[in-house]
C-alpha cells in the first residue's frame, strides 16, 4: 500500500461503478483514501458507495446533460474538482457483422440500434466524460494535471461477433492518442487499459460454451480476477509516463495482422508515391 500513498486525497470519478471492473476499481481507490464518486445506470451504486462513506450518482452517461452534472459534484462536495477519471461503463450487443437468413437465404446486416448503442455508451460518452473532466480542471485552473483512463479491450484488436462493441474499443486507442496530443500542455495523462476475459457479470452472462471457446483464443487461456484490472489501473496512476495503451492479454490472432507498414507494401505502389 505504501507505494500508492500519494493517491490519498485526491479525487476520482468512477463511471460503470455498480458492478464489476469498475466497482473493484472504485472500492480500491476508496481503501486507498481516494474520495470516489461513484457513477451508474443501476441504482444500486448509492448503497454501494454510501456503504464506504462515498458518493453514489444514478444516470445515464450517454446524456450529456447527467455527464455535466456529475463533475460538478466534486467542487460542490468537496471544493475541487476530479482530477482521476476512469469510465469503465460499458455494454455489448454481440453478433456477426452480416448473416443470411435461414429459410430465404438473403443477407442481414448487422443491427444499425445495437451499433449506435454501443458506440455511445463505450465510446462517445467516456470521450465526453473526459472533456468534461479536463474542462472542469482548466476552469478550476487546476495546477495538478489530471489522469483519464479508458477501460478498452483486447477485442478493440478485432474479435468475431463484436463488430460494434470491437469498433467502440479501437475509438477510444485514437482518442487517447489525440487527446494525449492535444492535452499535454495541460499536464493531462490519458491512457487505455485492455482488460482480457475478466470474472464480471458482462462475461457471466456468455453462454459458457461460448465464453470456453473464446478464453482458447486469447494468450494466457485464462479469466482474469477485476482486481488486476484495478492493480493496472493503479500502476498508470502511479507512474511518470506511462504507456497510451496497456493490454492485459491480447487475442492470438492480434499479432498476426501486426505488419511493418513500409515492408506490407508492393513496392511498384511505393515508387508511384515518389
Ligand atoms: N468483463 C470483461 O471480460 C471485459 C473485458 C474487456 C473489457 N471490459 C470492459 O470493462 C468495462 C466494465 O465491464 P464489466 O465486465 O465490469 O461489466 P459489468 O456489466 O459488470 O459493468 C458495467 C457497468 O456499467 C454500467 N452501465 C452500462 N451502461 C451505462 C450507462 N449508459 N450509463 C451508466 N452506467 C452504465 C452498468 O449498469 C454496469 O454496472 C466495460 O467497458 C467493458 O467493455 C470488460
């Protein structure tokens, strides 16, 4: 515990906080004497974070107007702003980008409800969560810098049946990348983590046939305990400079479309750039 102490104090703001990664994670700020603001859909999260002395915000964070009120919650309850962001909020909607139907054998594409759905919750709405975050701490003239972290995927390297859930991942490696470019000047660190198959209700509710099958296809042939989403978490926080992304294990057949650009290329297409 000792190497986390200088956590204490500050204040973070945990989207997706009811269940799961993000609740390991939010209780693990708290037993660190972080002042959490816990944040979810589910209404259980005020018991939840009443029990451990914090604040619990019901609502929808696809709402930009309950994404504004939550960070203004830290400077009304405690006089300052959140300077940790980690919006671990998220949702699925599996299938395969493109069936045919059984009995006329005509194509069906992907639900355009269940794509919309799940880049709002899992991209847009963590991307606004942090401009919102940044810009409360810009307004506060905040000297401390600020952490946001995105909870990805090891599926934001491509996954069968997540087409959407897989796309929503891979937004938020470029916003990270863009917002890291943009904020530096303010001192503001954005990073993604890439949990693997973790022990949670989202995996919980895979048909198991499924969920063996798919924890063949990654690395380390395991499910992962929230805990260590939460230890990642905390060593982005703990260190000088870390890393945009931080994968947690990774599916085997991500390395395989990992090409040298340059080399991946025909040269008779290179010498026509020229
Ligand atoms: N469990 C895994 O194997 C795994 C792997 C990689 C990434 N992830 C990611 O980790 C994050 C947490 O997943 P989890 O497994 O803990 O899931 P979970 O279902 O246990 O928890 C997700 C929480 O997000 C909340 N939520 C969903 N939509 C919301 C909305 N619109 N507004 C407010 N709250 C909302 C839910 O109420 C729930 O409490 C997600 O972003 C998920 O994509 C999970």
């Amino acid at each position: 515990m000792e190497a986390f102490m200088k956590l204490e104090g500050k204040i973070a703001l945990v989207t997706g906080a009811a269940s799961g990664i993000g609740r390991v994670i939010a209780e693990t700020f708290v037993t660190l004497g972080v002042r959490v603001i816990f944040v979810d859909a589910n209404p259980a999260v005020q018991d939840i974070a009443s029990a451990l002395g914090q604040i619990g915000l019901v609502g929808d964070i696809t709402s930009a107007d309950f994404r504004k009120s939550i960070f203004h919650w830290p400077e009304v309850t405690y006089g300052e702003p959140a300077s940790i962001g980690v919006f671990a909020a998220g949702i699925t909607r599996d299938g395969l980008a493109l069936k045919s139907d059984k009995v006329s054998g005509k194509p069906i594409l992907f639900d355009e409800n269940k794509f919309d759905m799940v880049l709002n919750v899992n991209l847009k709405a963590p991307v606004y969560c942090a401009l919102q975050m940044v810009a409360r701490l810009s307004e506060a003239g905040h000297s401390d810098g600020g952490k946001v972290i995105f909870i990805g995927s090891i599926s934001s390297e491509g996954n069968i049946g997540q087409v959407n859930y897989a796309t929503s991942k891979a937004g938020l490696v470029a916003a990270t990348k863009t917002l890291n470019l943009e904020w530096k000047k303010l001192g503001v660190k954005v990073a993604v983590i890439h949990p693997g198959f973790t022990a949670t209700p989202m995996v919980a509710a895979m048909p198991p046939e499924a969920l063996e099958k798919a924890v063949a296809l990654v690395e380390s042939g395991t499910i992962h305990s929230p805990q260590s989403v939460a230890d990642a978490v905390l060593s982005v926080l703990e260190s000088e400079n870390p890393p945009d992304e931080l994968f947690l294990d990774r599916f085997k057949h991500a390395s395989s479309h990992r090409v040298e650009y340059v080399s991946a290329i025909p040269s008779r297409y290179l010498a026509k750039s020229v």
